[in-house]
C-alpha cells in the first residue's frame, strides 16, 4: 500500500515524503487544504517524494492553482524526475512553464528544480 505524507508547517515550509499516485493524493489534497489556509507564502520540499505518476502531477497543478486563487506565492522544489517527465509530454508541462519551472520550460542551463509563483 502507497503512503505519502505532508510534514512541518512552520512558517509555510513542508515537506512531502512517500508516494504521490492516485491512492495518496486525495488525503494530501484534503490535509493541504486544510493545513495551507491563511499562509502567507509556500515552500514546498518534494525532495522524499519516492515515487510519483499523474495523479502526483495533479495535485502539484492543484496546489499551483489553490495558491493562485488564495495569492500566495508557492515554491514547489526538488520536484520527482517522474513529475517532470510527464509534465514534458503533457499540458501540465505548459503549466509548469507557465509557473517558472525551468525544468518543463526546458532552460538551457538548469540551476534550479523548482517552480516559484509569485
């Protein structure tokens, strides 16, 4: 059985660990939600994601748009090579783009696996 997990919260930094698919994301998207409200900002660490497939590139979208909605600026870092890989061959790598991921946008010199919204 998958597990994921959202820890910390202090000052709007988490850290997501475990598998992001379609048997995890629907507690994440309900505790994020609810652990998300009322922040200031967002800095998200994917760096102990193991494991992730579309269902973890829809929550991702989710929260680029949840932030967007509530005008909190979210940084998304060390995203899952999976993640990035499927936003490539789909429209959620123009989303990405969109989002400043140099990743999806395809940047000649990547400094950075991240995605920052203002």
């Amino acid at each position: 059985m998958s597990t994921a997990s959202l820890e910390g919260g202090e000052g709007g930094r988490f850290r997501v660990s475990g598998e992001l698919d379609a048997t995890t994301v629907t507690s994440l998207l309900k505790e994020s939600r609810r652990r998300f409200a009322g922040l200031e900002r967002l800095e998200i660490d994917l760096g102990g994601v193991r494991a992730a497939d579309s269902a973890g590139l829809a929550l991702l979208l989710e929260w680029l748009r949840l932030a967007r909605q509530a005008g909190q600026p979210i940084r998304l870092a060390n995203l899952p090579e999976q993640v990035v890989a499927l936003a490539r061959i789909s429209e959620g790598g123009g989303l990405l783009a969109a989002n400043g991921s140099p990743q999806t946008a395809g940047a000649a010199n990547r400094t950075s696996d991240e995605v920052v919204t203002p």
